[in-house]
C-alpha cells in the first residue's frame, strides 16, 4: 500500500490570484445574492462567468480571457453541512 502520510505541498498562489481571492471574501455578501448555489469565474475583482456547473464556467471563462489563471469558486446560497 502507498504510503499517503506525505503530500507535497501546494505550489504557492500567485499576487494576482491571492488578490482575487481576497476580493471575492470582501464581496461575499453581494455574491450570495447575486449568484447563490452557482460557480463563478472572477478576473480583475469581476465576474466574467456565471453558471450552475464548473465546466461551463471554466470554459466560458477561458473563451473570454487570453490567461489560464483565474478564481473558480462555488457561490453558495445557504450553510450547508458536509458529512461522511
């Protein structure tokens, strides 16, 4: 059995990425309300893509921009409680 102990870390996120990131907490509020229970694509702190699953917004997204690196992230509309 392989021993999965051990990950290697993450890659480190880039500027651009982490400020996007911040952003979208900051306007989280507005988010839920705008687009609950939907992925969205944020480029330069605005939404580009909007939609119900990753893959549609993923391609919209890379059909809209020259750059690979963007936020992908699952607006949620409610709390919901994950379990095993």
């Amino acid at each position: 059995m392989k021993d999965l102990s051990y990950l290697p870390p993450a890659p480190p996120l880039s500027r651009r990425y982490n400020e996007e990131f911040h952003w979208m907490l900051e306007n989280m509020n507005v988010l839920t309300e705008v687009y609950p229970d939907q992925w969205v694509a944020i480029v330069d702190k605005q939404v580009v893509a909007v939609g119900k699953t990753r893959g549609e917004v993923q391609n919209a997204t890379r059909k809209k921009i020259n750059s690979r690196e963007f936020l992908l992230y699952f607006i949620e509309g409610e709390t919901y409680v994950y379990s095993n």
